[in-house]
C-alpha cells in the first residue's frame, strides 16, 4: 500500500514551556460556575515511575447533556445546548503534582446509526514534554454502568481487562480520572 | 507496507468505514523515541488501540476572534518598548489535506527570546531575559486559510537531553482546525539551522516529512527597513478520499 497520507504537517513536542500562551484563565471552565448540573473531573497525569506531570496540558471536547454539538459538521445538525455557556472544550495545565481539574456537565449518550449508542463520554488530549505527539484518551463514568456495557468502544478493546483505565469513578462534586502513561495501570490510548 | 500504523504501533488495522478524516501514517513522530530522553518514562508502552471517528472525532472546538486580543499578533508590541533582536513576519496558510483553507481558525504561537530563554519560570540558563518580550501570541487565520504574525528571531538554546545539547530556533504551533481529529501541536524551524541534524526533536519525525516543519524565507512577506520573512504552511489531516454518507455510522 502506497502512503496515503498528503503533506501533513508532522507534530512535535509541546515542550516544557507551554505555560506562555496555551493555560487560559477560563480553560478548565466548560461550563460557567453556576451552571446548573456542574460537575468536576479532575486527577493526575502520571509518569512510568509513577509521579506526576508538572509539565502536562490536558484538553478534553465532549457532548453536552442531551448529546449535541453545536457544530456544522454534526450530521444531525446544529443544536444550541440547553445549558447556557456550554462550550464542550476545557483545557487546564498540570499543577507541580501533576493534578489537574475540569468543570463541566455530564455529556449525553451519542447515537452510532446503527441503534446502538456511545455512552457519555469526553474525549481528551494529552499535551507534554515527552510526547512527540499528542496521546488520545476517553473518561467515561463509573455510574452509567449500563450505558458502558453497551458501548462499542469499551466493547472493543482487545484487552477487556484495560476498560476500568477509561473509567472515572464518583467522588463528591464530581469524578476522579487519573492518567497513566505508562505502567501495570497504563490507560488506553487510541489511535484515532 | 500494511494498514498498520508506522510511526507508531496500533493494536489492530484501524477499521477505515466511516472515517471523516485520513489517519495520518509516515507523518508523525514515533512517541517511542528514546533519543529524547524525555519520552522514555512518558511514551505509552502498549499499542495504541483504533478508535472510530464518530460524533465526538468530527466535530470540534471552532475558536476564533473571541480568543484574541489586538496585541496578541505582534510580539515585538506587547510591552512599552521594543524586544533585541532580529525582526520577522511569519506568515502562512493553514490548509487541510485535501488543499482547502482552513478559515477562521485559532493559532497560538509561543517561542524564545533573541538570546534563546524562555520567559518562563523553568527555563533558566544563563541567557538574559528581555524585558519586552513575553513570547506567547495568537492569530486567527482569514477567509482564505492565511494566517501572519510579527516577532523576533528566537535564539537557539541548550537542554539537557545529552551532553551539549542545543535546540535549533523554533517557534511553537498550536491548532485545532475543525474538528477533535485535527488538532495539532507542531514546532516550526529555521531554514539552513546547522543545529538540526543534531535535534532529536526535529529527528525523531519520519525522514520523509521532516522537512516540512522547515520554513522557507519568502522575499514576498518581508518589509522594507523593518523586518524579514519566512514562510510556514501548515497542513491538518484532510477529509478521507471517500466519504460516507453518515460518517458516524459504522
């Protein structure tokens, strides 16, 4: 098979400096504080020996609550979300512990066409020095048990065993979700 | 060579019904690439695991004007004097794939000083800071994909990768297109920089794809007793040859 990829441009480190422009002062915020249904992710970014990132950008793009973008390319058209202010993307750097937090709702399910259904999910982006390219996970929730079951992401993993790494748990205010490049505990990273 | 992924290991052929966009193969760098110590505690160990493009991939953040401010396009104007160093506009286009402009779109650039630091609590080898030179901006590209910025010539800098290791002159690019899948983070170098054959940043890229983070000097975006150019294109993964008619339905 003959490369089919054009001349895209190839991607490189975001490096240790990325605090100079990319952290905004709303970034974490995808909903406003007084939205209604507020929740927060937050955890840490964890290296192979198991400390954190003080150097990590995480960025994460999700549905809102009743499972709409309000973008032109969603095939269902575009629908403004019921929640004011939403905006589906939140990024937020990683402290010098490596903790990093994320308020937002909880996103709908996402239908796949055929009748099946994503279970509400975000999608996320890690950005750090030593990662010559940016490494794709999902944070699912621990509380929509049935609608995981269902989902042919988690269904397709080739090791099942793996499912709980793209799993938030409940906690108080919102969810826990640690990342985990490497490791016993290596989160799923896809390839997308 | 097969569907599988080159640059970095998948654990299956990627299902390619329903992708909206082209999966990228031969561009990126290889996240295992312990030439650049930093990946070695960092790059995932396990293959990375096919993921559809469905609702979440195609579509995206779409930020624009709202994100910038009028400064943030010249970085030699952001503070009350002006910044040492050589004056330059970068300029360029950001397309997809499939050569269409991306319009509308935000581009966030952060680099070093003349003398190659970083304002930034991190850096701190011994290069002064500049007083007036912040070095982080942000443009939003126009109707036809351009994009142009005006800033100093950053200087290259050691790091602490191996003995004597420098950095060749980068400026940082960050981008989202319009879509989740085409989001990218690159570095943009220096036309002739003696400094690249030794990077292993810049090395670690697929040999055939390398060259394209390179920016040419362009006659054309200069400014006549005021400043050099360079021209850097960027190009974001493209819609895939055949779409279907329900992208997110496979």
């Amino acid at each position: 098979m003959t490369d089919p990829t054009p001349a895209l441009t190839p991607s490189q480190t975001v490096g240790p400096f990325l605090h100079l422009i990319l952290p905004w002062p709303d970034g974490p915020d995808v909903v406003p504080p007084d939205a209604a249904g507020r929740i927060v992710i937050s955890g840490r970014v964890l290296d192979g020996d198991g400390n954190g990132l003080a150097d990590a950008l995480v960025e994460t793009w999700q549905a809102d609550p009743d499972g709409h973008f309000a973008h032109p390319d969603d095939p269902r058209g575009t629908v403004a979300s019921a929640v004011a202010g939403f905006r589906g993307f939140g990024r937020a750097a990683t402290g010098p512990d490596g903790a990093y937090a994320i308020a937002t709702v909880k996103p709908g399910g996402l239908p796949i066409g055929d009748g099946g259904m994503e279970a509400p999910h975000l999608d996320v982006s890690v950005f750090a020095r030593g990662l010559l390219d940016r490494v794709v996970t999902r944070i699912y929730f621990d509380d929509e048990a049935a609608a995981n079951a269902a989902d042919p992401v988690l269904a397709a993993l080739p090791d099942p065993e793996r499912r709980g790494t793209l799993v938030a748990g409940a906690e108080p205010g919102g969810y826990r979700f640690d990342i985990r490049l490497q490791g016993d505990r290596e989160t799923v990273f896809f390839d997308v | 060579m097969t569907g599988q992924r080159v640059n970095n290991r998948v654990a299956a052929p990627a299902d390619a019904v329903g992708d909206r966009y082209v999966r990228p193969r031969g561009v990126h760098p290889r996240l295992d690439s312990p030439d650049y110590r930093s990946t070695r505690l960092r790059a995932p160990g396990q293959p990375l695991v096919p993921l559809p493009q469905r609702l979440t991939e195609i579509t995206g953040p779409l930020f624009g004007t709202d994100r910038v401010t009028d400064s943030d396009a010249d970085l030699t104007r952001q503070h009350d004097g002006e910044p040492l160093g050589q004056r330059i506009v970068v300029r360029g286009r950001v397309l997809d794939g499939d050569d269409r402009p991306v319009p509308h779109t935000l581009v966030e650039i952060w680099q070093a000083n003349a003398s190659g630091r970083y304002r930034h609590a991190m850096d701190n080898w011994p290069a002064p800071i500049d007083p007036n030179f912040s070095g982080g901006g942000r443009v939003v590209t126009g109707a036809d994909g351009t994009y142009e910025f005006t800033t100093i010539q950053p200087g290259a800098y050691p790091w602490g990768n191996h003995p004597n290791a420098w950095r060749p002159a980068h400026i940082h690019f960050s981008l989202f297109g319009r879509a989740f899948t085409q989001r990218l983070v690159t570095q943009m170098y220096f036309p002739g920089d003696p400094l690249l054959p030794y990077d292993p940043i810049y090395q670690s890229t697929p040999e055939a794809a390398r060259e394209r983070l390179i920016s040419r000097f362009d006659w054309d975006a200069t400014r006549p007793d005021w400043a050099l150019g360079f021209a850097f294109d960027i190009v974001l993964r493209g819609r895939a040859a055949t779409p279907t008619e329900e992208p997110h339905d496979d």
